[in-house]
C-alpha cells in the first residue's frame, strides 16, 4: 500500500477516529486504526465492539491495499509533523511515513486478527446539528458519571413523529430537552437509551457540519446499535439494554410559587458564593420581594453572601442546593433569564429558561434539582 495526502488532512481524521479508541483494549488489535487504501479513497476506522467511527479521506493512491497500525502513536506522529504532504507506506512488517525530512517507520498488526466492522442502520432522519448539539449539552449534565449504575449514565431518547425528547438523571436532578427532527417515517414511534458519553461525542465531533442522519434499528431488527453520520463521518455505538426511570412524571405539572433571576449574574454570583462552601455543604437561596439573597458558609468558618434582583410571584421561599449541581443546570440555560418554580421548600425546584424578565414563555429546556435539607 502506498499513499499521499495532505498534513492536515490526514491529522484531522487520524485524530477523529483515534479518539474513539479505547484506553483499555480488551485485545491488542483493538488499539489499533484500520486503514483501507482504494479507488483514490482512503477509509480510516476504529472499533472495540462497543462504539465504532469511521471516515473516507481523498489521496493519491500509487498503490491500495490494507493496514492495521497504533492509533495513538500514529496520531501523535502525523500531528508532529510539518506542513507538507505526507506519504504512507508498506514495507515489509513495516508502515513507513514520510514528510519532507521526516521519516517515521512503524510496525503494523495483524489485519486478519481485527473484528469486522459493524453495519451502520438506516437512516431515520435528520436534525439540524447545532440544536442537536445544544440538547446534547444541556441534557447530558443530569447523566449519572458512576458506572456502577450503568442505566443512568444513559440519555433516553423518545422519538414520537416529528419530535425528539431528551431525559437524564442521576437521581439528584433530572434534564429533559424536546427537539423537532425531520425522520424519514413521519409516524415512527420508539426510544432507545444512549450512553451519555457517546452523545457528547457525537456532538462535538459531527454536529458541527450541518444537518446530523439518525441512523436508529428498525423494530423487526435484532440490531443494537444506534449511528449517527454526517460529512462523510460515521459513527456507531452499542445501546444501552435495560429499563430507565420513569422520571416524566417527576415534573410539577403546575406550582405556586415562581421567581425570575437574570441568568449571567446569578452564574457568577453562585461560582463566587460557592467558594465558601465546604465539601458536601449548600448554598443557601433566599426569595423574597424583588431579591434573591444567596449565601454560604457559616459560623467561625469563612462565609459569603451576595443580592440579586429578582422578580417573585408567590410565597417567599428559602432553599439550599448543591452548588455543583445549581452552577451545572445555570451553565446550559442560555437564555438571559432563569425562572425557579417551586411548591414547597423541601421539594424539587424546576429550573427552565426565559428569554424576558415578565414573559412566561420558555423554551422546551427543564431542568429540576433536589434541594438540600435545611436544619430548620
């Protein structure tokens, strides 16, 4: 096999793929990047039985043929070299890269021993990447991090005609998203859990080039996979098998008490209240009449307080959060206000976005997170 291509070209999609490698392979081959030199197309792919991408790069092919070689060590080489066209080549047991004075000669593996690539599903549809990437962050912040509890470190995703909803919990907070979509079957009706990490891959690496394929199992299939493509990258993962909390009906259909906060401010004043605040310890929220006073910290201890306007429709209200998980849902809000809506202070408070100071419309965005116990 023998090829040319651009530096930067051939960077950008070693990178792409090697990024889905494992860190711990559960065999050898699996490290590596399958490389497939033919008809001026040169196909990169990596896989380890559970997530899967794979991209076609145009080169001046001298010779095709087949390779399997070290992803990361490839990726560290070609992103090293200098701004000039790059040959790759076989000899031997060997892959030889070249750019101008720079040689690099590394050992190749065994392509026979790598697994067959999976079948990507048909497509569903598409969706616009930007939104798809904007649910995909404000969603996957509620996603559980503890593999120990495989199920909620997924984001379920209910597809109902022309409507997408995201849900994620860890159990101390739940994120729901709506999104349209334009499927391919305008009367499909299905949901499938994917790992959180998988999305937020996916939306950093192909919701950027426009219009994201959904590329989902069909009910008659004993597949398990769910795709995503776009740009000419494809990308597949194992779905996650089990039965998700019913965390719908968790959300207040109405509550009596609201309290609108400029979104910015209340960011920076919560990520400096929060300095104060011990492991493990709350930061206060007090609602009452045109201000929200939030604070942290006290006794002989460092302590903190800060005031902020705010509008207050109902009782006034004291309640305490994780910070973390306060600062986290105000991060992927987007929108210049926030509005807190409550029933009692014990119970979750809902966090939702609105774009005026006195307008009650909200995007489809919600988020709710339990509060904090207070002593009294």
């Amino acid at each position: 096999m023998k090829f040319t291509v651009e530096r930067d070209i051939l960077t950008d999609a070693v990178s792409w793929t090697a990024r889905s490698l494992s860190p711990r392979p559960p065999v050898p081959v699996l490290s590596g990047l399958l490389i497939t030199a033919e008809d001026n197309l040169v196909s990169i792919a990596s896989f380890d039985y559970e997530t899967s991408a794979q991209l076609e790069i145009e080169a001046d092919i001298e010779a095709p043929g087949k390779i399997l070689v070290s992803g990361r060590l490839l990726n560290d080489i070609v992103r090293s070299l200098p701004a000039a066209p790059v040959t790759l080549e076989t000899d031997g047991s060997k892959v030889v890269l070249t750019c101008r004075n720079s040689r690099f000669s590394l050992a190749t593996m065994p392509v026979e021993e790598y697994p067959a690539l999976p079948e990507m599903p048909e497509s569903a549809g598409t969706v616009d990447g930007d939104a798809f990437a904007h649910a995909v962050a404000q969603v996957t912040v509620a996603a559980s991090k503890d593999d120990t509890l495989p199920i909620l470190t997924a984001v379920k995703l209910e597809i109902e005609g022309d409507r997408i909803t995201f849900l994620a919990t860890d159990r101390y907070r739940l994120a729901m998203k709506e999104l349209n979509w334009s499927p391919a079957d305008p009367s499909i009706s299905t949901s499938l859990l994917v790992k959180a990490k998988t999305l937020t891959e996916v939306a950093k690496s192909l919701a950027g080039g426009g219009d994201l394929q959904l590329r989902l199992p069909k009910e008659s299939s004993t597949s398990d996979l769910v795709g995503f493509a776009s740009g000419g990258r494809r990308t597949t993962s194992l779905l996650v098998d089990g039965e998700y909390p019913k965390i719908r009906a968790l959300f207040p259909e109405s509550s009596p008490i609201h309290a609108v906060v400029p979104t910015g401010p209340l960011v920076e004043a919560v990520r400096r209240v929060a300095l104060v605040a011990e492991r493990n310890t709350a930061v206060r929220m007090m609602f009452n009449d045109g201000h929200v006073t939030l604070d942290a910290g006290a006794g002989d201890d460092a302590s903190a307080n800060e005031s902020l306007d705010s509008v207050l429709d109902g009782d006034e209200i004291t309640v305490a959060f994780n910070p973390s998980y306060l600062g986290e849902g105000l991060n992927v809000i987007n929108a210049p206000y926030v509005r807190f809506s409550f029933t009692t202070a014990p119970k979750p408070a809902l966090m939702t976005a609105q774009q005026e100071q006195d307008s009650p419309e909200q995007d489809d965005y919600r988020y709710l997170v339990m509060p904090v116990r207070l002593a009294n």
